[in-house]
C-alpha cells in the first residue's frame, strides 16, 4: 500500500464513499501476510517510497510464483533480485505483466506509467565481464523510476574510453561504478567529478582477484574523496542507493 492509497482510503471513508467496516476489510493485510515459509511486508512501501523487493537467490520455484502472485493479488508492486528464467516462465503463469531481464537476473511488476526523474544515474563499468552486476544495478534503478545512462567497458587498461565519456558522466547526479581485478576504475572516477560515487566490486578476475576481494578492498581505501562501497557483486544495492540519492 502506498501513501496515496491510504490517503484516499481514509477520504472515501470520510466522504461516505465506503463504510469503516469496509475500509477495515482492505486494511486487515496491514502490515504483513504470513505465507509461512515468507511473511510479506505490505507497509514497505508507504515507509520507504520503494515496492516489496525479494531476493529470489536460495528460493524454490514455489515459494517465489507464492510470493510474486500474493503481493500482486494485493494490487502492490514487486521486484525480484537474482531470480533464473525458470522462476520467471512459472511467476507468468499466475502475474500478468511480469516482466524478465535476463543478463539482470531481475523479474518485475511494476507501475509501467512511474514517471522517470529528470536527473540520471550513470553505470559505469570497468569491462565487458562486469556487465550482468551492471545490468541488475541499471534495471534496480530504472525500475524504481530513474534515468540511466549506461557507459560499459571503460576500464583503467584503456583510460581513453572513460574520458571519451566524461562529460556525460558529469552530467548525472550519481554514478555507479563497476569493476573487478583490482577496482581501481572507481578511485579514477572519484577525482574526475564532483558527484556521488558508489562503487561495486566484482568478482571477475584471476585468483588473486580472491572473488572480488581485493577490487572490495581497494575501493575501500580509495583516496579519492567522495566513493562509497557497497558489498561484492551487489548491483542491486547500488541501484537501490543511486536512486534514493538521485530523487533527494
């Protein structure tokens, strides 16, 4: 339920448009719905702005097509982070409209009339390999109603590319920036613009990349003033992130 939802809930009351014991019957799935196996969170979005998200990762089939088809059937929205094709083929079947994006890993029902902020958000990433973690922070922050502008492949091995693309990168109001090996893309960018950085390391990389370790780490002590970090692969939260800073 979103804050306009209840708001007009409580109006209709007021203008006997509905009777309080109706309106009772509509609010009896505040604040949750206990599925036993998931307790879904109706109040998420009239608390953050932002619809129910469910890491689909370490679920079965069933439990995320039970927890997709309930939020729907309550009129919310939902998105599902690290979801496969085979979760995706069994939510359709009972959501109409859900949407896949597969290089994402992302299924989603969402408002397709949200209008978009008029500031963007860059992804930037280091290679080619980077992509699918870029993917699922674009698709997050599109989803949740933002501009993207996506610039791939502009890695510190052939600084060029990224200062082929400066201007516009200056021109966002956050950039999120992609990289494995040792992650050394995002202290470069900090020093280039005067924007909020969010960093996201990788797991791509040789042995000593230790599965995006040693990227975590150097962004993590990146002198460059100005980057924050979120956790290993974690596109999402960076999306999530983006957006909030992008519509303050």
């Amino acid at each position: 339920m979103k804050k306009s939802d209840l708001e007009k809930l409580l109006n209709d009351v007021k203008d006997r448009q509905i009777t309080p014991e109706e309106a009772v019957e509509k609010l009896k799935i505040l604040p949750f719905s206990d599925l036993g196996y998931a307790r879904i969170d109706h109040h998420r979005e009239l608390r953050t702005g932002y619809p129910e998200i469910v890491f689909c990762q370490g679920k079965s089939i069933d439990q995320v097509k039970g927890i997709f088809a309930h939020i729907n059937s309550t009129g919310q929205q939902v998105i599902g982070t690290r979801a496969t094709e085979e979760m995706y083929i069994e939510v359709e079947k009972s959501v109409p409209g859900v949407k896949w994006y597969s290089e994402a890993r992302i299924i989603s029902k969402t408002d397709p009339n949200t209008v978009l902020t008029e500031t963007s958000v860059a992804v930037v990433t280091a290679g080619t390999s980077d992509i699918p973690v870029a993917e699922e922070a674009a698709v997050t922050a599109e989803l949740l109603g933002n501009r993207v502008v996506r610039i791939y492949d502009a890695g510190v091995a052939g600084i060029h590319r990224l200062f082929d693309k400066l201007e516009v990168i200056r021109s966002c109001k956050v950039i999120i920036v992609i990289a494995g090996m040792e992650g050394a893309l995002a202290s470069v960018v900090g020093g280039l613009v005067d924007k909020p950085v969010i960093a996201v390391p990788t797991s791509v990389g040789y042995g000593a990349n230790f599965g995006g370790v040693s990227a975590l780490l150097a962004m993590l002590t990146s002198c460059a003033a100005g980057v924050s970090v979120v956790n290993i692969d974690n596109g999402f939260g960076a999306g999530y992130n983006a957006s909030i800073i992008n519509k303050l």
